[in-house]
C-alpha cells in the first residue's frame, strides 16, 4: 500500500479545484488567520470586490476579525489598499488587491 497520509478530493467539473502558489501557505510571517483568509479571497474570481461584512458572514467570524487580518496582509504586502475617489476628491470606497505573493510589501498605502 502507498504511504499517503493526505486524501484529495476529486477534481473534475463536479469538484473544480484551484492552483495557489504554496509560498503564501508556508510564510512565517503569515498567522494561520491570514493564510486562511488569503486561501479563500484567492479561490473567488479575479474581479470579485472585496466586502468585509460578506467575507465575515462567508467565515463565520466577526468584521473586527477580518479588518485585522486585512491588515496583517497589507502589512505583510499580500494585499494593498486604495480609497477610491471621485473626480472632485470625495472618498467612495476602499478597493483591496490581493496577491499569493507578498508583491505590495513595497507599495506606499
């Protein structure tokens, strides 16, 4: 018998699966909060907008929960934060950009 300790599931149409990079899952910078989180953001699609309230409802956790872990990520560089503006400078929303790699780590807020 083969020494497999891990049981995958089926992927095939019926259980679609994603490809994430293993670096964000192995970083010692990152809580298992954070990787938890940033695992699940990046299975939704490219153009899918961040909500906190939703992403609390989506985990069962509470919003406080996800802005902390929203700023361990900017902090850590996986995510950036932008406020968007009007063209008279009003504030609209905050828009979030996520990253499997610590590719904003650089990036002024």
């Amino acid at each position: 018998m083969e020494n497999s300790y891990i049981v995958r599931a089926k992927h095939n149409k019926e259980h679609p699966y994603v490809m994430i990079s293993k670096a964000m899952f192995q970083d010692p910078d990152l809580t298992l909060k954070a990787k938890g989180m940033l695992g699940y953001l990046l299975t939704l699609p490219n153009d899918w907008k961040l909500h906190p309230k939703q992403v609390a409802d989506t985990l069962n956790v509470g919003k406080d929960q996800v802005y902390s872990v929203l700023k361990e990520l900017i902090s850590t560089g996986y995510c950036k934060k932008i406020a968007i503006r009007d063209d008279f400078g009003k504030f609209i929303e905050f828009e979030y950009h996520f990253s499997e790699e610590p590719i904003f780590k650089d990036d002024p807020v």
